[in-house]
C-alpha cells in the first residue's frame, strides 16, 4: 500500500525525469551551452533527486551510477567558478 509520505517522495523521482528532460531540450534546442550554470544546476539536481528515488527503490546500480555522474558534474561546476 502506497502511502501519503511514499507520494510525496516519489515527486522527487519525477522531478528528476522532468529536469533531465528540460536540460536535454534547453542544450538541443534553446542553444544553452553545456557549461553554463543555468544546464549544471539543473543537471545536478536532476541526477541527485533521479540517485535518490533508486537509493529509495533499492536499485543501488543505478544509484551509484547517477552518483558518479553528480561527481563529474560537481567537478564542472566548481571548473566553473575558478
């Protein structure tokens, strides 16, 4: 049974997908550069709520894999600013 709190955590989930989305669409179409603040901001929180729901759903390859991502992507960032 699905509860209340299960709802809730599962819009993490989903706002992930549809970041993950917007990001592909905003470097596809919007002409916004793979480096720009605006893309690994976005990127990031996608991937680290996406790391969270499979952290939830026990699947732990797919959760590391979206760790290792948020790593290089925390790299970009922080390449960014200095």
């Amino acid at each position: 049974m699905i509860t209340r709190h299960h709802k809730y955590l599962s819009v993490i989930g989903w706002y992930g997908a549809v970041a993950a989305i917007v990001g592909y669409f905003l470097i596809n179409f919007a002409g916004v550069e793979v480096h720009s603040p605006l893309f690994l901001y976005l990127n990031l929180s996608a991937i680290l709520s996406i790391a969270f729901d499979s952290l939830r759903h026990k699947a732990y390859a797919s959760t590391s894999i979206n760790l290792i991502v948020a790593t290089l992507t925390v790299v970009s960032i922080v390449k960014f600013l200095f």
